[in-house]
C-alpha cells in the first residue's frame, strides 16, 4: 500500500461529497449556502408583501433558479477567458445602449429596452457587469495606482455609459453602473489626492445635473426626500408610508402576513423598491438586522474571496462586484428608510424583478469563477 | 527622460489592495451601522408614534379638488359654470365586502346593476383611502332613499361636490365639448396626483383641448381619522400639525362666440340636419359654430345609463356628430369664386372674356353633355355674371382648361383639403383630389387613372371635392379679407382667477393665398355682390334688401346622381335621403367684412339660395344690426323665416 493511497483515503473521508462537488464546479461553499439563504428568505417575504400571490412567488423562484444555473455555468468559464471577453462585452453593451437610445421600446416612460427580435433585453443590466470588468482588463497590465491618463481613459470609459444610461432615465442603474467603474479605480490605488479633487469636482458636477441632467421626476424625488412632507400625494406618499410601516414595526413586528401597512395597500411598491419595509413591519428589527447580516455576510465572504484571487484582473474585477452589491444594498436600505433619496435601486434578491437578480447572480458566478483555488491557472 | 519607467511591482499592489479592500469593509460596516441606527430610531425610539399613526388613528390625506374653470362666451355670458351636486362616494379601506356593499346599493336603486362590473375596476386603481365616487348628481328622492339606509354602508357617503353645469344645455355643445367621468384612457394622459378627488374630465370640443387650463391643481388637507376611517380631532401634539393646501382653481375661458348670433343660428336651423359657422375674416374668431341636431351635455356631467348613451349614438340623425369639423360635403358651386381666381392666376382667361352658354357642355370626343343647372342657358356671360347666375358651362371650361393638379394647388392655398387648425380635436380633411392622390386612393391601376371627364365636375365642386363646413367659411373669410388667413379659433382669452388677470390669445395667422393681380379680388368679390344684389343673382330673394352690403354664394350638392339624360327632377319628389344638400357661404358688409357665414343643410327642401341663404343672411342681421334695426327688420317682412317654398325649375 502506498502513501498516496492511505492520503486519498484520508482525504476522502475528510470532504463530503456535496464540498468535492463544489470545489470541483469553483463554487464558494459559504457564499454559495448565504445565497441560498437570502433567496430563501426574499421568497418568503414577497409572498406576504405580493398579497398571498402564488404567481409572483412562483415567477420569483424561477427566475432566482435560472440565476443560479447561470452563476454554476458562468463560475465555469476560466478567468483567462473571462478577461479577454470583457473588453468586447463592454463595446457590445455601448453600442446597444446607444441603439436603446434611437430604436428603443419605452416601458413606464423610460426607454430603456432593446427588442431583439426573440427577446427583449435591457443593455443597462449587461453594463453593470461589463464596466467593473472591462475597467479591470484596462488596469490588470498596467502599473499601480494608475496613471493620471489611464484614470482619464476610466473616467470616460464609466461616464459614457452612466451618462447614456441616466438619459433613459434610469437614475438607479446608472449610479450602480457608475459604483462598479468607481469600485475598481478605488481598489486599484487611486491616490488619496485625486479622491478628494473628485469630491471637490462633485459640488459643481451636482450643479450642472441639476439644472441640466436630472429629469423633472428625478429633481421630485430628491426635492421630497429633503422634505416628504411637501407632497404628500404624489412623491412624499412612498417615504411618509414606508416609515410608517417600518417604524410601527417596532423590535419584534406585527407577525407574518399581518402588517396593516402592506396587507391594507398603504405601501406603495411594496414588492418591488420598497419591500424592506415590508420585513420591517412584519417582521419589526429583529428581522431587519438579520437581512442586513446575512447581506453584509455576502459582500464581506465576497470581499475575502476577492483578496485571496491570484491576479490583479481577478483582484480587482470582483472586489468591484462585491462592493457594488454593497452599494446596492446601502442604497435601497438607505431609501427605505429616510436616509438617502429614493432612486429605484430594489433590494436584492427580495425585491420582485427579473433581470436585476439574473444580473446579480451572473455577478457572483463570474466571481467564483476569478476566485476559485485552481492550480496555478491564467497568470 | 524626466522620470523612471514605472514597473508593475505585484507584492506592493496585493498590499494596495488588501488595503483598500479593508477601508472598503470599515465603510461597509459603517454604513450599514448608520442604516441600523436609523433602524433603531424609527422601530425603537419612536414606535409608539408609528405604531399610533399605523394602527390606531392615522393621518389620512383627503384631496381638495379644484374649480373648474367657467367658459364664457365672448361677452362674459357664461356657457359652463359650476354648480353644487351630491355624489355618492365609497372609500375601500372602509368598506368590509366591496360586493356586498354594491349589490346593496344596486338593490336601493342607486346604481344600476350592470355597472358594477365597471365601478370596481375603477375601484381597483384607485389607492385604498381614496374615496371613490360611484354615482354622480343625485335627485332629492335619491338623497333621501340613501339617507334612511346609510347605516346599512359602512364606507360609502355622500358628499357635496361642484359639478359641470350648462346653463344654455344644447347651445353650441360641439363647440363647447362637455365633461365626463375620467376613464381609463384619461388616466394615461392625465397626471392623476393632479385629479385626486376630481371625477370629471373634457372629453370633447374646448372642454377637451383646454383641459390644463381648466383644470387647476389640487390641494390637499390632512384628517386623523380613527380605525374606522372617521375623521377625529385629537388632542395632543398631533392635531397642531395639520396641513391644508387650497386647491388652485383652474383658469376661465372667454369664447369667441357670440351667444345672440348662435343662439339665432340655432333657431334658425333647428329641426335640420345642418351646420352653420361664422367667422371674424380679421382673426379668425369664431362668431357662431352650430351643428343640429344636438345633445345636453349636462347628461355626460350626470353620467349616462347604457340605454341613454345608445339612444344618443345610434340615433340616425346623429346629434353627436361635429358636422361643422366632421361633415364632408361636396362643396357645389360655392367653390366657383375660387375657381374664378384660380383661373384668373393662371391667365386661362380675363375676367372680360364672356362665353356663350346654352345650357350644356361638350368635351370634344365625349357624346355625353355637362348639363347646366338652368336647362336653356344663361346667355353670354363674362367671369363676374358666371359668378353671379352660378353658369355651370363657364366653369366646366375653365376647370377644363386648369386641369386638377392646378386647381389643386391653388384651392389648396384657401386651406381646402387640410385641417384649418381650429383649437379643437377631430377636425376631417375634406378632399381636395389631384392626379396624385388618386393613384394613392385606389388600388387597382384602371380606377387610379385620372378621366379629363373627373376635372370638369371638379369646376362646380362636385365629383371627388369635398369640405368641411367650416373649411368654407375658413375660404370665404379668405376672400372677404382678400387672402389674408387666420387659424379659426375658439378660444380668444383665458382669465386667470386667482389674480384676476385677463390674458388676450393673439390670433395666429397662415399663410396668404396669393394672387399676381390684386384686381383679381375685385371679380370675385364682384360676382359674389352680384350675387346676392343683381337682378340676375341667384340669391337676390334673400339678400338684397339688407341694410348693409353682401357678398355671397350659393350652392347645392348632389347626393345622388340624376342621369343626364334624365329629365332634371324636383326636389321635393325625391326621397329625403336622397335630396341635395344646400349650402350658402357669404360675409358682410362688402367694404369691410366682419363676418363671413357657411351654412350647408343636409337633404334640405330647397336648394342653397332659396333655403340656406335665408339662414346665413338671419346670422348676418343678428350680428351687424343693433337690436332696433333688427325689430325693424322683423316688422317689414311678416311672414319672417319659415321654410321658403323653392320655385319650380331653380335648384341653384
């Protein structure tokens, strides 16, 4: 009998058959098992929050299912292969948004879909992916922190898109688009000087926008997040409500399905943007802080995996994913509550919607694939 | 070289990154640190205030809806007001069994059974504390049978809401569209915060076109109401902070119509199928615009049961129908000034070169005859007495000689075949045909063909032509103004009622119809006094006798074809349907128009100058006499307007 045999039987005993699987398919055990936690518990909540809908939670479930088949297959593909595509899903995504912009469908008065002809897709939710990666792939090769004409270079590279994304207008994905593209610079090594020139930058930025960007809903909505109280009928309804019912939520909430505030309608978009009020009313603090846990779970598991990646593409391509989910999850939560001004950023994996959780669930496959424990792969 | 190459130095950037991706964690956690406390704050700190909002007593936001607007006629007499009315309102979070609730009131005789259906699908988009309105205008009897039973409706009320009210009913109700309730087409294009405890929007006419200056905006008032929804004064800090928004009533309209001369034009016309349209040449105002028959628009404000809505829509008089924006007609020989001026621009002759006419027409090569009106001809006649006897055979030749892609574009220049651009919706196009639109019109090559044969008829408005109406008074106030054009319009100011201040709307002028030799106007004009005042004018009976100076034009439109060869038939032999419509355009006083007149009767007895002169010469009267001369008038002819019998042989 030889050593390497005895080995392999010790390590067969030691690995169960379910983790053999999953390091051989690159997928991350305890991300993988939060994942399935917080879809898990977003099911439950949009059955309470969609009225008792066996329609939409069916559909829900769908579509979190085809986002997992599609984080199995994406965490497949090799990272090499991954870095060489994003350059060119970044140029398809840009040439789509600007077709959106001339040839686009318009849904709820935003023209934000491309109707291929067999499915219609919107551009804006491959851009969340491409720009983080395609920003990586600019910098993977080059020395760091970056030099001052490659930040220029990202500055348009993520401008371009975001700017043609707000046109749409979808205020909430192009601040996402724009997050990713950030997150990459920043973990890059962008220079503590030039982070304080933008903030600098901003103050007039956020002028222009003002006056010249932000649609007329877009400038309500910020209007009535300084002071809900002023439109109580049209924009400030969804902010009064929705801390009405999480603040008469109280610790322990008023019990599933039993929230008044959303079983009697009184929360606007409770489903969708607005459904951690719903987890607020009906399941008070304590439900609360344990959504944020297991979300904060999932972005610092995501995080560690991205410090321990081997090469400076991988590093900095899912350190972006993971953080941007971050700022998904800090803007809804802020929105939600009163602290940020309500942009249609959904919470996710709870809100109801499809492409934003295929997208989301694409994001973290991509990030198994660039962190999973291969030997010595793609340097 | 100033400074080093860079290299990429992998353990300084892993470092780099492992650091950021630690600040990046701490703003993680702080960030959501923040979104816990707020968390806190709102579910621990301040629970008991949400919890009395969520649960207990709330804070309900009940809308204010604004005042409509009023629409006045010219002088300020008013057409829409608002008056006071009771609704019956139900407001769902308040209402256990939405079904129950409604089969009750079904039961009660208050809604009508079949409409449920409806009203919960209005019920279904509205937001659970709106109160949403289920019958509009109850009656005393109503009133009362609700009252005695309102226990038995939790959730339902009734409320005092103002409501569209048209004094003068049918008066220029196509003009003046009407109100009804929202539907669901009207919520796509209305901004509902804006129509939050409204129920009635325009759906026609100037009630629909002006609709954001009607309409106003919105206010709002807070109610703590208790958990069965009714309204509580509470004690506490709660009640101080109350908010009351007044609404902003929305802006009056000062019409361009003159209510004397309309409602003079509606007698006049009544018991026709019939337009009239008066127009001020000098802007395009509107003076008179009638359609008859017509409908109470009060009934719209009302609501309509099935049967009330069908008996207005399937009625074959069609007294919803614009005839005077919708009605196409074969224009007649009123088109022939305007044929006189075209062939004047184009040189096909002078105005002093006179024709023969012996009652008919020869193309070389076709054995059929144009027949004239008059079967033995009217003689020699230069352009001016063409005009003035209406000699057919005159402007079969010059038709002839234009041919239509000329006439076409020249008719094309007094806004014949185009929408005028009246401030109102659903105005049709009329046909002005050329060669061209006919290849486009049919779809088998021998019918796209056009005959010369197809042009001649053109020459005395017949064949494929077609106007509105108000297309008609539109050209005739063109050639009262000598090719001046303005858009018609109804609407000529807008009182803004919070300030009082009286907005003037400039009139919006198009472009002229042009002429090489401005004499040209002289002729037409000419014949068109002719007319109305030569011994030998069609139209003499009617109008020559007035006090001021008129130019006219009558016309009669075939409906149906009488062979040729056939014996010309009377009117008044043929079956209603089947009779020529009449039509007579004119504008007053000579010199200086100030108001030019179409009228077209459907089927009429008689024809344009024995049957719709009359009525056009009543609306100038009314609108240039003062009331004296208008008694005056009214004495010296006795037996005044009833029907004038036409005289055998005379259909023009």
């Amino acid at each position: 009998m030889s050593v390497d045999a005895l080995d392999s039987s010790r390590t067969q005993r030691t690995l169960t058959g379910t983790a053999r699987l999953l390091l051989a398919l690159h997928i991350d055990g305890p991300l993988f098992i939060a994942l399935c936690m917080v879809g898990a518990v977003g099911a439950i909540v949009l059955f309470s929050a969609s009225g008792s809908s066996l329609n939409m939670l069916e559909a829900q479930l769908m579509r979190f299912g085809l986002g997992l088949t599609a984080m199995i297959m994406l965490a497949q593909v090799p990272p090499r292969i991954i870095r060489n595509v994003a350059p060119m899903a970044y140029v398809i995504g840009l040439i789509m948004l600007l077709l959106v912009m001339f040839t686009g469908d318009i849904a709820m008065g935003a023209q934000r879909w491309l109707d291929l002809g067999f499915v219609r897709f919107q551009p804006s939710e491959l851009m969340k992916l491409a720009v983080p990666l395609a920003c990586a792939w600019f910098l993977h090769e080059r020395p760091l922190p970056p030099s001052l004409s490659s930040l220029l270079v990202l500055l348009l590279g993520i401008g371009i898109p975001t700017l043609l994304i707000a046109e749409q207008p979808d205020l909430g994905t192009s601040l996402l688009v724009a997050a990713s593209g950030g997150m990459v610079v920043l973990l890059a090594g962008l220079q503590i000087r030039y982070i304080l020139s933008v903030v600098g930058l901003l103050v007039p930025v956020a002028i222009v926008a003002w006056h010249f960007l932000l649609h007329d809903y877009q400038k309500q909505r910020v209007l009535t997040f300084l002071d809900p109280q002023s439109d109580p009928l049209g924009s400030g309804y969804h902010i009064i409500q929705s801390q009405i019912a999480i603040g008469s939520g109280g610790v322990f909430g008023k019990g599933y399905l039993n929230g008044s505030q959303v079983q009697l309608e009184f929360l606007p978009e409770r489903s969708t943007d607005f459904i951690f009020a719903v987890v607020g009313e009906e399941w008070g603090l304590m439900g609360l802080v344990t959504v944020i846990l297991l979300l904060m779970f999932v972005i610092g598991r995501s995080l560690y995996l991205a410090a321990t990646a081997h090469d400076t593409f991988s590093r900095l391509a899912s350190g972006s994913l993971a953080l941007t989910f971050c700022v998904y999850v800090f803007v809804n939560t802020g929105m939600v509550t009163g602290l940020l001004p309500v942009v249609g950023v959904p919470l996710p994996f709870i809100s109801y919607g499809g492409t934003a959780m295929v997208t989301l669930m694409a994001g973290f496959g991509i990030l198994m694939s660039l962190c999973a424990k291969r030997k010595l792969v793609s340097r | 070289m100033p400074r080093s190459v860079r290299i990429k130095d992998h353990h300084a950037e892993t470092q780099l990154f492992e650091q950021r991706a630690a600040i990046a964690a701490v703003i993680m956690v702080i960030a959501m640190g923040l979104v816990i406390s707020r968390l806190v704050w709102l579910q621990v700190v301040k629970y008991e205030y949400f919890a009395d909002l969520s649960q207990g007593n709330r804070i309900r936001i009940e809308p204010i809806p604004p005042n409509r607007g009023l629409i006045l006629d010219r002088n300020g007499l008013p057409l829409a007001t608002n008056a006071p009315s009771y609704q019956l309102e139900l407001t769902k979070e308040q209402v256990e069994d939405i079904d129950a609730t409604l089969q009750g009131i079904a039961a009660i005789g208050l809604i009508d059974p079949e409409s449920i259906p409806n009203i919960k699908r209005d019920l279904r988009g509205r937001r659970s504390f709106d109160a949403v309105p289920i019958k509009l205008q109850l009656t005393e009897l109503e009133l009362a049978r609700f009252a005695a039973r309102r226990h038995q409706f939790p959730g339902v009320e009734i409320r005092p809401r103002l409501t569209r009210y048209y004094p003068l009913a049918e008066s220029a109700v196509h003009a003046i569209g009407y109100v009804g309730a929202i539907s669901e087409e009207d919520k796509k294009r209305l901004d509902l915060d804006d129509y939050a405890g409204t129920t009635l929007t325009g759906k026609n006419g100037v009630e629909y076109a002006y609709e954001n200056q009607l309409h106003g905006k919105a206010g709002f008032q807070q109610l703590l109401v208790n958990a069965q929804g009714r309204s509580v004064e509470r004690i506490g800090d709660e009640a101080a902070k109350l908010e009351r928004r007044e609404p902003i009533a929305g802006n009056d309209l000062f019409l361009t119509i003159d209510q004397r001369v309309q409602q003079a034009a509606e007698e006049a016309l009544r018991g026709q199928r019939a337009s009239a349209v008066a127009i001020d040449p000098a802007n395009g105002d509107i003076i008179a615009f009638v359609s008859t028959p017509a409908f109470d628009p009060n009934l719209f404000a009302r609501g309509l049961s099935r049967p009330e809505y069908l008996a207005l829509t399937e009625d074959p008089r069609r007294p919803m129908y614009d005839r005077v924006i919708r009605g196409v007609y074969p224009p007649g020989s009123t088109v022939k000034p305007m044929m006189a001026l075209a062939a004047l621009e184009y040189g096909i002759v002078t105005p002093e070169n006179s024709i023969f006419c012996r009652g008919a027409y020869r193309m070389p090569g076709v054995s059929r005859p144009w027949r004239d009106w008059k079967p033995g001809g009217h003689g020699h006649v230069d352009m001016r007495k063409s005009i003035a006897t209406s000699c057919d055979v005159y402007f079969y030749d010059i038709a002839n000689q234009m041919g239509v892609d000329r006439i076409h574009d020249y008719l094309e220049q007094f806004g014949m075949g185009q929408t005028t651009g009246i401030d109102i919706p659903g105005e049709k196009n009329g046909l002005l045909p050329s060669t061209d639109w006919k290849k486009k019109a049919f779809r088998r090559k021998e019918h796209q063909i056009w005959f010369p044969g197809d042009t001649i008829s053109i020459g005395i408005g017949q064949g494929y032509m077609t106007a509105t109406p108000l297309q008609l008074a539109h050209a005739t106030a063109t050639i009262a103004n000598r090719g001046q054009r303005f858009k018609p319009r109804l609407v000529r100011a807008i009182r803004n009622v919070t300030t009082g201040e009286i907005s003037e709307l400039k009139p919006s002028p198009l472009p002229p119809a042009h002429v090489n030799d401005p004499s040209a106007w002289d002729v037409a004009i000419g014949g068109m006094y002719d007319v109305a005042n030569a011994p030998y004018g069609t139209a003499r009976g009617a109008t020559a006798n007035a006090p001021y100076k008129i130019a006219g034009k009558s016309g009669t439109a075939q409906v149906f074809t009488v062979a040729a060869n056939e014996k010309m038939k009377k009117a008044g032999d043929l079956a209603e349907h089947l009779r020529d419509h009449a039509l007579f355009i004119a504008f007053a006083p000579l010199d200086a128009p100030r108001i030019a007149v179409a009228v077209v009767v459907e089927n009429a007895p008689g024809g344009g100058s024995a049957f719709a002169a009359p009525i056009a010469r009543r609306i100038l009267d009314v609108y240039l006499l003062t009331p004296e001369q208008l008694a005056e008038q009214e004495a010296k002819k006795k037996p005044a307007l009833p029907v004038p019998v036409p005289r055998p042989g005379d259909t023009e």
